[in-house]
C-alpha cells in the first residue's frame, strides 16, 4: 500500500475520531459535560470518570440473565444509548449498561451514543424527532426498526428489560 495513502486515512482515522467524544461548558449548571456522538472513550475524560469506573466495575450482572442474552442472536440489533453525562440516572444505568453489553458480547461497532445537553440537545441527535425527554434512553432495533425501550431506569432489571426487548420476534 502506498504510504501517501496511509497517511491519509492515519488523518481520516484521526478526524473522525476527535469529532467524537467533544464537551461544551453547559449553560445551566455551568460546567463541562459530553455533547454529541461519543464512544466508550469519552468515559476515561475527567468528567466522567467519578461516576463511570466505579459503578461499572461495582455492578454485578444477573448472571443467569446474562446466560439467556447470551444465546440471542444479535444480528441486525443495533442500540441507541442517548445519555446526559450531567444526569444522576445516566452516572447509575450507562456504566451498568455497558457492562451488561460487555458481559453478552454485544457488537459494540452496533451500539450508537449520544451526550445530550441539559436542555436534551445535541448536534448529531434529535431527541425531540425521536421522542426522547428522559435519559439515559437504549433505543433498541431490529432490522432498523424500534423493538423496545428503556427509559431512564429499568422496570425489573437492565438484564430482564433488555432480555424481554430482544426476545420480540
């Protein structure tokens, strides 16, 4: 391969990279918080690493629900996790839902994460579009089509909600 090539797509990598995982200083609780497409990164940034760590590696998953997800085929699942890194439910669900994902081996490359504001706005997701007031929300689909929800905080369990969502035929 051509090195002049390489280099350019070392730059693309790079870009498309550092279009994620940005923050903005909140205009209501004047301080920094995710805003926009991020990826599993953005929970290493300072502000979120007092909540992030601490709660993913505390979690302990149902693992008899874990079981049971596991033997689901994730083909043509793709989640949607829109989050606010300024949100007390979001610094409890996000970390446990990622490592519910982590434990199931979902395909991360099908997982989608949107930081929203305090005001639900972001430049890459319109929540208002995708009837989303509350976060965290995971939009689950499949074949591109919305299967189920969980909003702001399970009804049973992370596991069980997730567990009944993508059992749907």
């Amino acid at each position: 391969m051509n090195k002049s090539l390489l280099f350019f797509l070392f730059i693309l990598f790079n870009l498309t990279l550092s279009a994620q995982n940005k923050t903005i200083e909140d205009t209501r609780l004047k301080k920094h918080v995710l805003y926009g497409k991020v990826t599993l990164e953005a929970f290493e940034l300072d502000i979120c690493k007092d909540w992030y760590g601490p709660e993913y590696t505390k979690y302990k998953a149902k693992n008899g629900i874990i079981k049971k997800l596991r033997k689901l085929s994730f083909k043509n699942v793709r989640i949607d996790l829109i989050l606010g890194s300024w949100c007390h439910d979001s610094h409890r669900e996000v970390p446990r839902f990622i490592k519910i994902l982590d434990e199931i081996r979902f395909p991360f490359e099908n997982l989608n994460m949107n930081a929203l504001d305090t005001k639900k706005e972001s430049p890459d997701y319109n929540a208002q579009a995708n009837n989303v007031s509350r976060v965290p929300t995971a939009i689950v689909y499949r074949n591109n089509e919305e299967i189920g929800r969980i909003i702001e905080t399970p009804n049973q369990s992370l596991e069980k909600d997730l567990l009944k969502i993508l059992s749907k035929n």
